[in-house]
C-alpha cells in the first residue's frame, strides 16, 4: 500500500474491562486535516481487565506528525463511562 499511514497502539484495560471501536477512532495529519480510518485490526473490542490488546488502524494519503484520536468505555458502563485519549503520532 502506498500512501498510507498504519499506527499501531497498545491499548491496556486497569482494573474495569474496558470497549474499544477502533473503526471510528480519527486521525489529523500535522496540516490539520483530518483523515478517516480505511482499516483496522479489529471491530469493537473488549480488552479483559488488567490485560492489554495491539491495534492497527490505517489512514489513506495520511503523513506521520499527527494526532491520533482514539476511544472507548468501560464494559460495565454501556457506553456511559466513555473516554477519550489523544496521542502524538511520530
């Protein structure tokens, strides 16, 4: 594939078992343009409490320098305790 980002992320669950929707976490290229997922390793997806899960997603026409917006909630919560992190991508 040519002209695509692909990030890879660790996703570790404390104590509470937590969901994840990878296929609608966003991605802003270091211009500010925003870029939606093409592909992920994974639908939604619980990760088991103190345990961790590595998820692919990947941009098309996207350059590395970004910001990589991703989320979910706590299981027990359905979608009430939800979270959201920003990460620099390098």
């Amino acid at each position: 594939m040519s002209d695509v980002l692909i990030v890879t992320v660790k996703v570790q669950a404390g104590a509470e078992p937590i969901t994840i929707s990878p296929s609608s976490w966003s991605y802003r290229g270091p211009d500010g343009q925003p870029a939606t997922v093409m592909g992920t390793t994974s639908g939604v997806t619980h990760v088991l409490a103190k345990s961790s899960l590595i998820v692919a997603v990947s941009f098309p026409s996207a350059a590395a320098g970004g910001k990589l917006t991703l989320g979910g909630w706590l299981t027990k919560q359905c979608r009430r305790g939800s979270f959201s992190v920003v990460m620099n991508v390098s």
